[in-house]
C-alpha cells in the first residue's frame, strides 16, 4: 500500500527515486510494471493528475477485469487479463508518482489498499457465479464455492497485510522512519481519541479503519512488537545504531521474496493459468494451499528472527 499528501519538500522525476528499495522491489514488477508505472507517472505530473485519481481509475479497470472473468469464453477472460495489468501498472503508477512529486497521506494509503480488495472482491464473485453454472460438481452443491471464497478471501486479506508489514518493517532498518510506513496502533488510537465524529467524521473513519488494520498485523506479531518495546526503550531518542540496522536487514532480506510471492504478480499468475485451463476454481485452491504455507512459514521466520534480537539487545549488544 502507499501514502499520498501534498508536502513541500521539492520534487524527484528520475526512474530510480519512484521505486520503494531494491531490497523490497520484485523481479516481475522491476522488469515490467515499474517502468510502464513510470512512464504513467510522468504523463500524470505534466497533467497534474494526482496518485488518488490514477488509484481509483485503477479499482475501475480492476473491476471491468473481474467482469470479464465471469464469461466461459477464453478471449473474453484474456480481455479481463489485459484490464487487470493494465489496473496494476497504474496501482504501481500511484506509488511511484507520490514518491516523484512527494505526495504522501494516510488516506491515499488506505484507498491504494482497499483498490486490490475492490478487484479481488470482484473477481471472487465473477469466479463463483461462473462456476455455479459450468462445473456439474458445484452447480448441484452451490453453497460450496461460496463458502470457498470467503474463506479464501479472508486468507488473501491476511497474506496481503502480513506481506505489507513484513515490508514496512524492513524499509524501516534500511531507510529509516522517512523510508517506511510503519505504524503504531498506541499512536494511531491515541490520535483517533482526539478526533470527534462529529466535526472529523471522514477523518475519523479513514483513521478507524487503519487503525483496526494495524492491530490485526500487531496481533500476528507478538515477538516483533517485543522488539519494537525493547528498541524504544534502549533508543528513545529513536537513533537505533547502523550496526543493529545493518544485521536485522541482513536477516530479513532473505524474506522479502515471500512477502513478493504473496502480493499481486504470482496471484495473478495462478489466477491466469486456472482461466486458460477453463477451471477458475482453482484459483482458490492455490490460495488455500500455497500461499497459505509460504504465509505460515514467513511468519515463523520472522518471529524468530525477532526474538534473536531482542534477545541481543536484553543482553546489551548494539
């Protein structure tokens, strides 16, 4: 997800400073939606189209593919598929744009998440009406794709969210907190205290929403949040040594390919090829299987390697 908002600082336009990190970026994203998301970004700023309006073009296109994917007829479907990259070229479009023209806000954050669930929403509703009518298995048990997908749907909200924090995490040792969109539930619920609903009613809902959003990830995370106690407590002024960067980015690295096989390209892979095999219900068994095993061991993993660091900064290293 990113952050849109007007700030003063000046601008970048290079390929290079529109991109989040290296460490985090994915192959299939560098080699092909980023630079067609750049391309899109320049052509945005000379229009002065702002990374909230190519965010909901983008939900537009997103469900036009969904659509698409509902119809038996497979030239139909790779219409869906050319609607859904050209829908994730302008989602990676918005980011790099609010990093070009240094436009960041929670809001656009929120929106720039909540555009893959309006797709994905779309797409598992498309998948389980078309299979209701061409499969003799599930036409006869209609109930069962249903139930189906909203379990998947559920598993895909929290592969999505858990990729995403494992990410910010990460950016947060490498670039600092300018870098990164990590947040605090704590903060984030002593802010929406002061808001009333009354006189900050949008503003209140937007924060509620990602403040819930945020105690769901800190939920899964009770090791990492021991070591984010534990950095605030030996650093309070929030100058974490480069050494201590250094070796948590050394350690998570290697994660971040999960948190990428987790996010859109291999989803939509999985998804393309159930589409030409004429069996979209697949699509939800991928989800159930793989990416649900890849979440289960990215979350041990990275709980390990929290707790390792704690344990080293408890005994004084760093």
């Amino acid at each position: 997800m990113e952050q849109q908002i007007n700030n003063a600082q000046p601008s970048t336009s290079s390929y290079r400073d529109s991109l989040k990190s290296m460490d985090t970026e994915e192959h299939i994203d560098l080699a092909f939606y980023r630079p067609i998301g750049y391309m899109w970004a320049c052509l945005a700023k000379k229009l002065g189209v702002t990374p909230n309006a190519i965010t909901i073009a983008s939900i537009f296109l997103g469900i036009g593919a969904g659509v698409m994917f509902y119809f038996n007829d497979l030239w139909l479907n790779i219409i869906g598929m050319l609607l859904l990259i050209w829908a994730n070229s302008f989602d990676s479009a918005d980011g790099q744009l609010a990093r070009m023209t240094k436009q960041y806000s929670r809001i656009g954050r929120i929106l720039d998440g909540l555009s893959g669930d309006f797709w994905f929403a779309t797409i598992y509703v498309a998948i389980c009406l078309r299979t209701n009518v061409t499969s003799e298995f599930f036409s006869q048990h209609h109930w069962v794709i249903w139930v189906t997908a909203v379990v998947t749907g559920i598993c895909h909200a929290k592969q999505a969210a858990m990729a995403d924090y494992y990410r910010q995490f990460h950016l947060y040792f490498l670039k600092g907190e300018d870098g990164s969109e990590l947040e605090s539930a704590a903060e984030l619920k002593s802010k929406l205290a002061e808001l009333s609903w009354k006189h900050n009613f949008w503003k209140k809902l937007t924060l509620t929403f990602y403040t819930n959003y945020t105690i769901n990830q800190e939920a899964w995370t009770p090791r990492m949040q021991a070591l984010r106690a534990e950095l605030k407590r030996r650093f309070p002024d929030g100058r974490i040594p480069q050494s201590f960067r250094d070796a948590f980015r050394a350690k998570s690295l290697p994660l971040m390919k999960y948190t990428n096989i987790l996010s859109f390209n291999w989803r939509t892979i999985a998804l393309f090829a159930s589409l030409f095999l004429q069996m979209p219900w697949l699509y939800f068994a991928f989800e159930l299987t793989v990416l649900n095993i890849l979440l289960a061991g990215m979350v041990i993993r990275h709980e390990n390697i929290c707790k390792t660091f704690t344990k080293e900064l408890e005994d004084g290293k760093y």
